[in-house]
C-alpha cells in the first residue's frame, strides 16, 4: 500500500501484513463456503452442514478485523463541523483530548475482550469491573464449551490436553472463534494510538473523521458536469 496509509517500521509493515493477509483469506474462504454450498444444494441436493457456522464466523471475524483496519485509513465516520471552526492549534489539542479517550476506551475494550475469552482458554479473567485489579482464579472455565456443528481439526487435537485436561473434542471448542475477541481488540488499540502520533506529529489534522457524505455529493458534482 502506498500513500499516505502506507506501513512505517518493521512493526507497522507486520502488522500490515498481518491484516492485510488475514481480511484476504476470510473473504476467499467465505466465497468458496457459500459458492461450494449454493451448488451442492442447487444441483446435488446435498450442503455442508457447517458452512453456514463458518461463514459466520468468519464474518464476525472480518466485522472486528475491518474495525481496526478502518482506523488505519481514516474510514471511521465522523463528525468536524465544529472543531473545523477551531484554529490550528486548538483543533489539534481538541483531536488528542478525543485521541486520549478513545486510548481509555480501547484499553477498556481490551479488558472485557480478555475476560470474554480467557475463560474458553481455561485461564483466569482479570478482577475488577473497569480497571484489572488482579486475576480471578475463582473464575469457572468454559474450555468445554464447543461449538455447534463445526468439526475438530486433527491439527488442533493439542488444545485438548493443553485447555481441555485430555478430554478430546467432537466439535471445534468456543476458544478457537473466540480468540479474535482479544486479538482484535489489541489491534484497535495500536491503530488508536497510530492515529493519536499523527495528530502529534502534525501528520494529520483529525483521528478517524471519514467525508464519506461530501465525497459522494463532490461526485455528482463531477457527473453532473460531465468530468
């Protein structure tokens, strides 16, 4: 990616890639799911009983993955009207105090990511209702838990002796779609905090404000003038 989205340090470019390969190989996957099961049932009277969990796995996946993507590009919605009518340097005291907020929220988001998740790993959630005050090993695990109908890979048989104390999976356990939860919450952390050193740095004037509504009325515009 070139331009002004383009990744910076060997950290950025991971991350980056990361992303970039991840959003590509749920988008493939959903595709070839939904097409295989659409034909099967069309011509062959017959589906893959687990596509459909799958599918929406996957798609919860890309949803939190695009989270944190859109934060990267500035897509976010956004509203300006009135910090544009601030000068320079009071906009941009007004977009850190914003960026600092949006920092405690997503610190806040990656608390509740790790006590949603933790328990399906078979460890211990943090304690404390907004901020971690510690680790509740009183906590019940839920690594049992599987889902519906998606299937145990044989190259994931290991999680049962590590999560499950040897007891063997019939189906896929919860922990495995489940990890997104702290996966992505991380993520939109670090892209917060990389739109947060821009606006530091001069490098942009506002966070996440995408102009989605005036693009769409500049390209009318165009139309109508026949550019």
């Amino acid at each position: 990616m070139s331009g002004k989205y383009a990744p910076k340090g060997p950290v950025g470019r991971m991350v980056h890639g990361f992303e970039e390969t991840a959003i590509a190989v749920m988008l493939g996957l959903m595709t070839m799911l939904t097409f295989a099961n659409v034909i099967l049932r069309y011509a062959f009277n017959a589906s893959i009983i687990w596509s459909l969990e799958v599918v929406l796995v996957l798609f919860s996946w890309l949803v939190l993955f695009g989270v944190a993507y859109a934060f990267k590009i500035t897509a976010h919605l956004g509203v300006d009207a009135v910090t544009n009518l601030l000068p320079p340097v009071p906009r941009k005291v007004v977009a850190l105090i914003a960026g600092a907020i949006c920092i405690f929220y997503a610190l806040l988001l990656c608390k509740g990511a790790w006590d949603q998740w933790a328990p399906f790993a078979d460890l211990p959630p943090t304690s404390g209702h907004w901020f971690p005050t510690g680790l509740d090993t009183a906590a019940r695990g839920r690594s049992f838990f599987e889902t519906d109908q998606i299937p145990m890979p044989e190259w994931l048989r290991f999680l049962e002796d590590w999560i499950n104390y040897g007891e063997r999976y019939s189906k896929l356990p919860r922990v495995v779609p489940y990890t997104i939860l702290p996966v992505a919450a991380v993520l939109i952390l670090f892209r917060i905090c990389q739109a947060v050193r821009r606006v530091w740095t001069g490098e942009s004037e506002s966070l996440i404000v995408s102009h989605e509504a005036e693009d769409a009325v500049d390209d009318v515009a165009a139309l109508n003038r026949g550019d």
